[in-house]
C-alpha cells in the first residue's frame, strides 16, 4: 500500500502554542488561538494529507493541576483520553522553561505505548543557543524521547522536519478522508470557536474562563449572507456587564472581530447577532456542559 494514514495527540500544559502547532501543520486554522491558558476546551481534530500520507492531529486541551470546577475536571479528562489509541504523541512545551505541569503531563505519557516525540516550542525567545542545549539535555533526561525537535510554531521553525518525522511513524493503510478536509469538526462548532477566540482577546483576568459560546441559529438560505446568531453565557449577573461594556462597545468590538473571522473561514458575508445571559455557575453544570458539547 503506498498510502499511510494516522493520528497524532499534540498535549502539554496551557498555553504552550499546541493550537498554533496544528493550525500551523494543516496549513488551516481550526483551532482557537489566544495567548491564555485554557484556550482549547475540547479535543479538536486537524487533518494534514500531503506526500501519500494523511494525518489526523488532536489539539488536546492543556492539562493543569489545578482543576476545582466540573469543566476543568472535564477538559483534563477530555485531554488524556486523547491520548488513547493514537499512533503518536507530540509532548509540547515551552523551550527554557519545565513547571509541575509539565511534569504532569510527562506522568500522564508515562504508559502511553506510542512513541512520544519532544516539540519545544518558543525557541526563538531564547537568544543563546548554550542555555538552549543545556536545558535540552536537562529535559531530554526525563524520558527517552523519540524524537527532539526545537522549534517555533508561529514562525514555523523546523516544524516541517517535525511533520516528516511524524509521518515515518504513521502505519500503511487507506485515508480516512477526503483530501481537500482540513477537520471533522462541524461548521457550526469552527464558528462558535471563532467568536470564542474573540472574547479570549478582549476580556482581561479571569472572565474568559466563565464565558462559553453557543450557535443558535445558523441560517445559510439567506444568500448572499451567512446569518448567524449566538449566545454568549457567563456565571455572574456582573460579567454580562463586563461582557457587554459601557454603551455596548466591548460587545460591538467583540462582534466586529467575530464577524472578520467568520467571513474569512466561510468565504462569505456574513451577519452576525451576539446576546448575553447568564446562568450561574454554568462550569459545573453536567446539562450546560453537555449543551455545549464539552465532555460527551
């Protein structure tokens, strides 16, 4: 068979560039990016074809210590069961640096039967390349790695070496997909993660975490233009004021950038109506977490 087709987990702690990694490799992207922990909620799937393989990457939510509410305890499980049944796994972390999650996630990898290859992001931040190779050995003592690969996920350093690597890895077998899918994922779920991303650049602290997306009307028969209507939830009756802004400009803000976004994924105009509500305490909700797909 001249064909090979896999799947590779990309997992780490927050807020490593995991999400910019994949974009990067599918050349799309699929995946929210912002430059805050927690961006990723659920295992989102990129798919690479190219030089007779095809590659299914996992965008895992970043694994953390520290998990109080029911969805944090639901993207970490979401995280590990990434893990399972994959051909490989891309730890990541951020060259020059080791925290307590990071040694987690190594912990987590501890019994994953895949090789494990190392993808140390961020190193054009360092300027020396001695402190680079020094902390490359301290790290590479921790586990017997498949593959090192220092690189730069948003400049695209090495990345390409990275992907060939992956792809010796991949067992021969027919694709899985068409070759022009970029991701499993529906329409619908890619928009609302579009208009996420949105509120992960404009709100500040600790809101975004409290704050969740949910498409309820997505109506293409009105051609030219894509109408689109969204929720955006929050946990207090106080952070829909935030959320909205003095005279509704946050949200006017919120809503412009959402839209750019859109009409670039859709290739299309595209109208988009946002509303606020609240329901308290909707992190450790079973129902609202289902609603929005996140841990099912």
């Amino acid at each position: 068979m001249n064909t090979r087709f896999g799947r590779v987990a990309i997992a780490g702690r927050p807020n490593v560039g995991k999400s910019t990694l994949m974009n990067h490799l599918i050349g799309f992207k699929v995946s929210a990016i912002a430059n805050k922990p927690q961006t990723t909620r659920h295992n989102i799937r990129g798919i690479y074809t190219g030089d007779g393989c095809q590659i299914v990457f996992v965008d895992t939510p970043g694994i953390h210590k520290t998990a109080r509410s029911l969805l944090n305890r639901t993207i970490n499980l979401e995280a590990v069961s990434a893990l399972e049944a994959v051909d490989a796994v891309v730890m990541m972390v951020e060259a020059g640096q080791w925290t307590e999650e990071d040694t987690l996630v190594l912990k987590r990898l501890a019994h994953v039967g895949c090789p494990v290859l190392l993808a140390a992001n961020k190193v054009d931040r360092i300027k020396r390349k001695e402190t680079l190779l020094a902390w490359l050995q301290d790290v590479t003592a921790r586990r017997d790695f498949a593959g090192i690969f220092p690189l730069s996920a948003t400049r695209g350093t090495n990345t390409a070496e990275l992907l060939q690597t992956l792809t010796g890895y991949m067992p021969a077998s027919e694709w899985a997909y068409a070759e022009d899918e970029v991701t499993d994922q529906p329409v619908r779920f890619i928009c609302a993660e579009l208009i996420r991303e949105q509120l992960m650049h404009y709100l500040h602290q600790e809101l975004p975490y409290s704050t969740a997306v949910a498409i309820e009307k997505f109506d293409e028969t009105s051609a030219p233009v894509l109408e689109i209507h969204a929720t955006l939830w929050v946990s207090r009756e106080s952070q829909k004021g935030i959320l909205i802004g003095r005279k509704g400009e946050t949200l006017k803000r919120i809503g412009s950038s959402a839209r750019v976004a859109l009409e670039a994924f859709m290739q299309r105009r595209v109208m988009l109506k946002l509303w606020v509500r609240v329901e308290e305490d909707w992190e450790n909700s079973p129902r609202h977490l289902q609603s929005l797909g996140i841990g099912h």
